[in-house]
C-alpha cells in the first residue's frame, strides 16, 4: 500500500474530507484519524457508544484529541504491513516526527478496558508538537468534570471513566473540566506517549506507561498473526488482506456480531437527508462478511459471526429484522441529535428505522450463508439446523408479499432482488435438505415453492423492451445494481437473460463506467455505490465473462486510485469530484472487493482446467 500524503492539510469550515481518515480499532471500538492529527471519531467504549470524539459530526462542539506540529508541515501515513497500527510521519521545515497509533490489545485478546495509545519519535531535528483533547458532550447532554484519585486526575462523562496518559516531557499547559492543552519538543531518538484510557460503568484499570507503550507493538503482532493465519490465495492478494482488516474493525468481539459500519450520519450526498446510523448488525451485511470470511479461511471469525447471527434469529423469530444491536437486542428507534451534521448534512442519526422493516432478500442472504458456511466444513447443530428449516417455511409462506427491498425503500414493491433471493433461500434449503444437513420434512414443498418464483420472475420481472430484468415488477425504466448479487439465479434459471442484464447495468447505472450507482433516478441525490461495482465484477467472473470481470476491477481501482486513501472504504464515491462518502469503514464496500477478487480467482482456475 502507498502512502497517503498531503501538503499542508486544510479543513473546510472545520471538516476533514470523508476520504482522508485512517482507522484504528481492537475488535470492540474504532477511531478515526484525520491527516491533521486529530481524532475526530471515537465511540467508545463500544462501537455503539456515545461518542467521546465526534468533531466529525460537529467542528463547534465536538469533541477530538490531537497531536500536530505547531508549524508549517507536510503528513504521509501508512498502515504497518499486514497491520491495523498505524504511522503517520509529520515533516518540517525543522525536522520530522514519526507519530505510531493504536487501540491496543493483546496476543491473548481485547483488554478489559479501552487504551487509545500514540507514541511520538523524534526522527530528525527539533519539532515542537501541539496536544489539543475535549471530550464531546453529546450534542450539550452531559458535562464532562474532573476529579483527583490516588492514580491522578480522571474526567468523568456521564458514566464513562477516562484518565489521559502522559510521558513527563510532554507539558501539560492547560487542563480543565472540559478540555487539555499541552507541549512536545522533540529531539532525533526521543520517544514519547500519549494515551487515552476509557473505562464505562466499571472500574478503569491504570496501567504504567511502558506497559501501554509495548502493547502497541503487541497489537502489530497480533494483527499480523491474524493476517498470516489466512488461507487466501487469489487474485489482488494486498487488496485483499487489507479490506480482511477493514472488516475485523467491524468484528464486535464480546458477541461476534458484525456492525455494518463503525459511523452514523455520514452522508450520502453533501447536504442531503441520507444520513444514517450504521452502527449496528443488519442480517444482510453481516451474512456477506461471514462469505467473505469463508473465503479468507477465518475460521474463528466466521464460526463467531455465524453463531452470534443465529442465536439472534433465534432469539427474535424467524420474521426477521433488518438489523440488531451488537449484543443482539431489538435496535433503538431513530432520535435526532442537535448537531451541526457533516458539512451541514441534516438530520444527525442515532439509532435506525430499517428496524421495522420486512426485507424478503434476508432468507436468502440466511440461507445462502448457512450452505457456505457447511461447505467450509462447519457441522450445524440441532437447533441452527432447524432454525433454518424455520426460515426456508417462513420464506415459502412470504415470497409473493411487497417489501421494501434490499435497498430499504419507504414505497413497498415487488423488488425483482427480493423474489431472486427468495428463490435463492429455497434453493439452497433444497440443497442442504437433500444432503441431509437440515430436517428433510419439507423440502418437496420447498421445491415446488422455488419453481414457483422462478417461474413468476420470469413472467413479471422482465422487460423486453429494456432486455433486462427490472428494479421492480411495473417500472418499465428501471434496473437495480444489487442484481449482480444473485448471479446464481441467473446462471441457474436463465442466464442468457442474467447477462443481458449486467450489460444494461453497466450501461445505464454506470454511464458506461465501472462505477456504478444502486437503481436507476439516484445519481440525483447521491453517489456511486462501490459494493454494487465489485458485485458486478463478481457476477461478470460468476458468469465466466472473466475478462469483462477483470476489466471491472481494474477500472474500479483506477478510479478509486485517483484519490488515494489509506483503503479505508466508504459506503458510496463521487465519480465527479473523487470524493468519497457515506459512513465508514463500509463493511459491504470491503467484503465486496474480496468476493470479486474470490470470484475472479475460481473462475480463473476452472478456466484453465477446462482448456
């Protein structure tokens, strides 16, 4: 990975761009960094958490904790290879500084307590650095205070503890209720620290500063492990191992839940209304990072996810909900707090409707996962087992209702994706019925059920005029990107029809482009979709159009390429003005490179058995 460099960064009225943050996180929390130094996103202790830092959201009252030189500079900064620890190098006119970042953990696992550690080295002459930390009040909703303990001063925010950590050369010049100023020279050699710890509703451990200090190299050991410990071997294998990193920022480790981005609010289009909290696990993202994970060969992560998914299911009924919370409980409906917004992009979000509503494209995404997840050698147990037979009934009894889609929609329609994936859940509960990995009780009814769908697509969901199937049953001009996601249909029903499709995809939704946006009219109020372009890649290679799924790779990464970021993907990219937005790290964005890169790769090597 290149290194992500800037001269001088600036601000625009008080935001750094959604492309320019790096991450930093440990399996619980995830941080985000702006080439400027500062952390201007930290939920913690939880990726759900009241943020502590939300700058990002509002430059007047948002809290952040920064360090930067108190002069002129130039930044570039990098992950440490196979790492989620990450070096920032600050240059000036007097010397430069190295500035490594961490959410530490250890070999063994997350810590019981949060621990946000920054370590500054002098690399070369005297840089004077600039500390800056306030802690956010959400949205003026509680009011950090100090107290003095036998361990020294800790700020109180509402039911968090926090105490910051410092080496003695770092000056503190100010300290306050609500916020800390302080001063670093450095000199060639000199090594120093600055850490956050963060405890909620319990004690808050302190540990000694050299403690704090080796875990950050503990951390780059740990990440590395994991990375070493995977089994993939494809196509874009660097592209590949870092978005695995980005999704294990997403991997809550006290449940295994999957959180679908670890930001709320983040807008769609500056300005607009599509501002939401992704916070939390949705069915559908969470079944596509667990495939991800398959083909990564994480083992523990994916049984983790898998088992924490169904349990949850369980839990609920097998009507399913959009989304959950991370510890598996119903999500909270949407409040409003009174933040200014990224760049005034209103409304801020907490919590999320999608909740509520019925999405028949999960049984599929349910489903389709579970038979992945057996061929990876997992044995079901009982009770999952008949989870699932639960699913494919309820599933069979539902497919022929409107819903509103995988694109969460407020009109309801029969969306063509929707009957595709329950065709897709039927299918596979056949297989798994038929092999004996699920009560065989049902499976002719299932069968029949399947060709039911098939054969009512057929009938209701295509266009001759477009030659293609459309967004939804009666808009005659319409297509949906989310189709590259059920390339199985296609390639099983009819894939003559499938592949017309996808070349009217990419005609229409990507202006002839890799770049593609989610259905027909939403270029209008937001930008390219970046998972939808890597499904279409994988559908192309799925297909066995190879070439037409390499040349959508690397058109996508040429575009992506012009901005430069350290691969931390958003949810959405402006084509326009190579801007990224939407919240972020996307969990959908980043499994669907590994798919395509997985797709491209399988579909390589049957290639050339067959020759």
């Amino acid at each position: 990975m290149e290194n992500q460099i800037f001269d001088s960064p600036t601000r625009d009225n008080g935001f750094a761009g959604l492309g320019d943050y790096a991450a930093i996180g440990e399996g619980r929390s995830v941080a985000l960094i702006a080439p400027d130094g500062s952390i201007d996103w930290w939920s913690a202790p939880n990726l759900d958490s009241t943020p502590l830092f939300d700058r990002l959201l509002d430059p007047n009252i948002g809290g952040y904790f920064q360090i930067v030189p108190n002069a002129p500079y130039r930044v570039s900064r990098q992950y440490r290879e196979n790492s989620n620890v990450l070096e920032t190098r600050f240059e000036t006119d007097a010397g430069s500084v190295l500035l490594t970042e961490s959410i530490n953990s250890t070999l063994a696992g997350r810590l019981p307590w949060s621990e946000l550690a920054r370590r500054i080295e002098g690399v070369e002459g005297h840089v004077e650095l600039i500390v800056r930390l306030r802690f956010g009040t959400a949205a003026e909703t509680r009011s950090p205070w100090i107290a003095e303990s036998d361990q020294g001063k800790v700020f109180h925010i509402a039911n968090v503890l926090a105490m910051v950590r410092t080496s003695e050369d770092i000056d503190i010049d100010h300290l306050d209720d609500e916020k800390l100023t302080g001063k670093l020279r450095t000199s060639p050699g000199s090594s120093s620290l600055c850490a956050l710890l963060i405890s909620e509703n319990e004690p808050l451990a302190v540990p000694e500063l050299s403690a704090i200090d080796n875990r950050i190299d503990t951390s780059d050991i740990a990440w590395r492990d994991w990375v070493e410990s995977l089994s993939y071997d494809g196509s874009f294998p660097q592209l590949v191992k870092r978005s695995a990193l980005s999704l294990k920022f997403l991997w809550y480790s006290p449940t295994g839940a999957l959180a679908a981005a670890a930001t709320t609010s983040l807008p769609e289009g500056i300005g607009g209304e599509k501002n939401y909290d992704y916070r939390f696990a949705w069915v559908r993202d969470a079944c596509l990072i667990i495939k991800a994970f398959v083909y990564l060969g994480a083992l523990e992560d994916c049984k983790a996810a898998f088992s924490w998914l169904s349990k949850t299911i369980i839990r609920h009924g097998v009507r399913l909900r959009a989304c959950y919370t991370l510890e598996g409980d119903i999500v909270p409906e949407e409040r409003y707090p009174e933040l200014a917004g990224y760049q005034d992009s209103l409304p801020v979000r907490v919590g999320n409707n999608a909740r509520d509503q019925l999405q028949l494209s999960m049984y599929g995404d349910m489903l389709g996962t579970a038979r992945l997840f057996i061929k990876a050698g997992h044995v079901l147990d009982l009770t999952t087992s008949r989870m699932l037979g639960e699913l494919a009934n309820c599933c069979a009894d539902n497919w022929r209702q409107k819903d509103a889609g995988i694109w969460e929609l407020p009109e309801k329609q029969h969306y063509t994706h929707s009957k595709m994936a329950c065709w897709l859940a039927l299918d596979q509960a056949v297989a798994m019925a038929e092999s004996k990995q699920i009560e065989p009780t049902w499976v002719e009814r299932w069968r029949r059920e399947r060709d039911r769908i098939s054969d009512w697509i057929e009938t209701h969901c295509w266009s001759e005029k477009k030659q293609a199937y459309l967004f939804y049953v009666g808009c005659e001009a319409r297509l949906d990107a989310s189709l590259g996601l059920v390339h199985h249909y296609g390639n099983t029903v009819n894939p003559e029809r499938m592949l017309s499709t996808y070349c009217a995809i990419r005609k229409e939704l990507g202006k002839d482009t890799a770049m593609l946006y989610r259905y027909s009219g939403v270029e209008k109020e937001e930008s390219t979709f970046l998972a939808c372009s890597f499904w279409l890649a994988e559908a192309w290679a799925a297909l066995g159009e190879i070439e037409r799924a390499k040349e959508t790779m690397t058109d996508i990464l040429a575009a992506l390429n012009q901005h430069g970021n350290v691969d931390i993907f958003n949810e959405m990219f402006d084509v326009h003005s190579n801007s990224w937005r939407g919240n972020m790290p996307q969990g959908l964005s980043h499994l669907a490179l590994i798919c395509a890169a997985q797709a491209i790769t399988e579909h390589q090597k049957e290639q050339t058995q067959s020759e």
